[in-house]
C-alpha cells in the first residue's frame, strides 16, 4: 500500500517536473524566438536605414531637376502691358528672332501686343527670343517666307532677310529670293487679311552714293552685278513691289531705310565693322581694316531703331524713311574708339579693300524727324559699351564650352549640292 502510494506520488512530482521543464522549454524557446526577432529587426531597421540613404543619395538631383523644371514652367517674363481688346494688335514679325527682330519683338510683347515671330533660323537664333516662349501672347513658326503663309494679323513688320555681307553673300540666289519671293508672299498676306505691312528696307539702296549725305529722294548707285547686288537689288525691287501694291490693290505700306545698327544679340562672327573690331579687340587679335579706313560709317543703338520701326508703322507716312544716326565716323577713328573702350592693345591690320564697298555713309534723317519726331538718342559710347558687355559675355560662354551658333562663312565648297 505504502509503495503504491510512494509511486503515485512519484509519478505526480515527476509530471510536475516535465510540465515545469516543459514550461521553462517553451519560455526558453520564447525567449530565443524573441531575441531572434529583435535582432532581425535591429538589422533590417539598419538595413532600411542603409537602403533610405542610398536612395536619398539618388532621388536628391532628380528632385533638384523637378524643382528646376518647375521653375521654368513657371518663369517670370518680362512685364507687359495690359491693352484692351480694341487697342491690342495681332503682329507679325519675319525674321522675328534675329538681331533687329528679336528686340522688335520684345518692345512689341512689352506694350502689350500679341506678337507671332516667323524665322527660318538662317541667321535668326532661339535664344534670342526664349524668354517668351510659353506666354500667351507670344508664338513662334519655324517657317521661310519663300512659302506663302495663311495668318490672320493687323500689322507686318518684314525683316526676313540675311543682312551682313558674309551672310547674304553665302547663298545669293537664296538672298534675292527672300527678298523678292518672301515680300510677295507677306504682301500678299498683308492683301488678303488687310493688314498694314511695314518693310525693312536698307541704306543700301545708295549703294556706293555721289550724294552726301543720303536723303530719301536719292535714287542711288549701285552695281547690279556685283558681289553686294542680291541683297541691294533685292531691298529695291522689294521697295517696288511694296509701292506697285499700294498703288493697285490699297494695301498699306511704310518702308524704313535702315542705316547701320549694332548692339546686343548681333552674332560674333557676322563680319559687321562691329562686331569684327569688338571681338577682336576682346581676343587681342589686330583690328582688321579694308582699305585706308578712310571710308566712313554712321551707327545707330538698336533700341533707338526699334522705337524707329514703331513711331513709323504707326503713322501715317507711306513714302520711304531714313532711320539712322547722322554722327558720322571713319572706319579708322571707329576702329581706334572701340580699342580704347575695350582697353585692349591690339594692333590695327590693313588689307586690300573689298569690292563695292561705299566710301561714305551718312543718313539725312529731317524727314523722320519732321514727321515722325523721331531721332536717336542713345549716345555712341554709351551703345558700344553695352555691346562690348554683352560680346565679352559670349566669349566666357564660349570658353565654357557652351554651345554658340555661329553663321556660315561667306565661302561655298566644291561639290556641295545647293539648295535655293
């Protein structure tokens, strides 16, 4: 009996015992369990930690980029002007992005006008009108005025035309085509939709002129044939076409006879007396003079022509006006002029003379100022200084290697299949 008992109660301290050891088992295993998890957490929170960084790393320049996109989607341009309905302009402008015409455009978009710019960009430049591109005033047409164009506008301002020897003299079929087809095409657009259109004609007209200084009534002389006639002959029969429309189909003209302009976004190497002494006095290279440099030159700042272009689309003169600046100078003192404002010690190079090149240049302008009341006012030193600021900030971009358009040289290689 007695052993009965001692058994049973060894069997019930030994089940105590395996459900106490069963029990510190299953808290041991707990407890390892959760040592394990608590690890696994503290690497994977390190690993996570590791992997945020890293991803920081990357998502930081992309975030930079976006904050800068949207910086440009939404630029500040410029100020405009508010104008009514009835006092804002639908205005066209060919050859809206280049030297003239980008500043035309920005004159125009700040008085409140919608302005839509047509440019081949054969010399003309994007960068030169970018600055308004997104604006609801403003457009841009990639187009050459050889092709008609179907638009509906108020006013025509005609600048589409290369203007610098080396331009015009590269293509010369392409020149008189701009200057003969093109014009047809924008007055016949300015019939259709019966808008004003205003041409920018030249001082080449005169030609190589007997009269000085040159007033409107002169009629010129120039060499049809010679290596300067596309672009002289071109502007005189555009003039024509302009006044054989206005006398047999009403159409509304103004033609401006532009006399040598410079200043900011004239392209470097377009070989203007300008931008050819400004560079190359920057680079310390020898100023290049043709000739004895005896011939001379009047320059006009091209915001002054600007307002120019303006004050006469919007009057009532329709026979041509000069629109110059009367301060006369050789080539010679002009060259020595912007070598003392640049600071530079460069040397001044004679070579032979180019053909046809006018001997003198000087605008009469009473008439612009008699029935315009315009004249210039921006004083030379003061245009050449802005000018040479903004040639020497084209260089440091250039040096950075950043990207500048330059215009084709006034050569044509052998071989190479042309197209008019």
């Amino acid at each position: 009996m007695v052993s009965k008992s001692l058994l049973r109660l060894a069997s019930a301290v030994n089940r105590r015992r395996m459900k106490l050891l069963l029990g510190i088992a299953l808290l041991a295993y707990a407890a390892s369990v959760w040592g394990n998890f608590v690890n696994m957490r503290s690497l994977q929170e390190n690993g996570e930690l590791k992997i945020e960084s890293k991803i920081e790393e990357i998502v930081e320049p992309l975030r930079e980029k976006i904050r800068d996109l949207e910086k440009s989607f939404t630029q500040k341009y410029p100020p405009v002007k508010f104008l009514s309905e009835k006092d804002r302009k639908r205005i066209l402008i060919t050859g809206g992005a280049g030297f003239v015409g980008s500043h035309l455009t920005d004159k125009l978009m700040m008085d409140g006008h919608e302005v839509t710019v047509v440019d081949n960009f054969f010399t003309g430049r994007k960068r030169n009108v970018e600055h308004w591109i997104g604006h609801e005033n403003f457009e841009l047409i990639n187009h050459d005025v050889v092709e008609p164009l179907y638009i509906e506008v108020d006013q025509i301002y005609h600048l589409a035309s290369p203007a610098s020897p080396p331009n015009y003299m590269y293509n010369p079929i392409k020149t008189l085509k701009t200057n003969t087809i093109g014009t047809l095409n924008m007055l016949g657009l300015a019939k259709r939709v019966g808008a004003r259109l205003l041409l920018a004609s030249t001082s080449e007209v005169y030609g190589d002129p007997e009269v000085h200084p040159q007033s409107e009534d002169y009629w010129g002389h120039v060499n049809p044939i010679g290596p300067r006639a596309c672009y002289d002959e071109g502007k005189r029969v555009a003039e024509t076409m302009c006044y054989a429309y206005m006398k047999q189909e009403g159409v509304e003209v103004r033609v401006a006879r532009i006399f040598n302009t410079f200043g900011p976004r004239m392209h470097m190497n377009d070989g203007r007396v300008v931008s050819n002494f400004i560079l190359q006095a920057l680079q310390g290279e020898p100023l290049t003079v043709y000739g004895s440099g005896s011939q001379t030159r009047a320059f006009q700042y091209v915001s002054d022509l600007v307002n120019g272009l303006v004050v006469l689309m919007n009057s009532n003169v329709s026979s041509p006006v000069n629109l110059g600046n009367p301060e006369e100078h050789t080539i010679l003192e002009f060259a020595q002029l912007i070598k003392n404002l640049v600071g530079s010690g460069s040397e001044i190079q004679f070579l032979s003379e180019a053909q046809d090149d006018p001997q003198k240049r000087k605008p009469d302008i009473k008439k612009a100022k008699l029935m315009l009341g315009w004249e210039p006012v921006v004083p030379l030193e003061e245009g050449l200084n802005k000018a040479i600021h903004y040639f020497r900030k084209e260089l440091e971009y250039q040096a950075n290697n950043q990207y500048i358009p330059k215009p084709k040289p006034a050569r044509i290689k052998k071989g190479r299949t042309r197209h008019n």
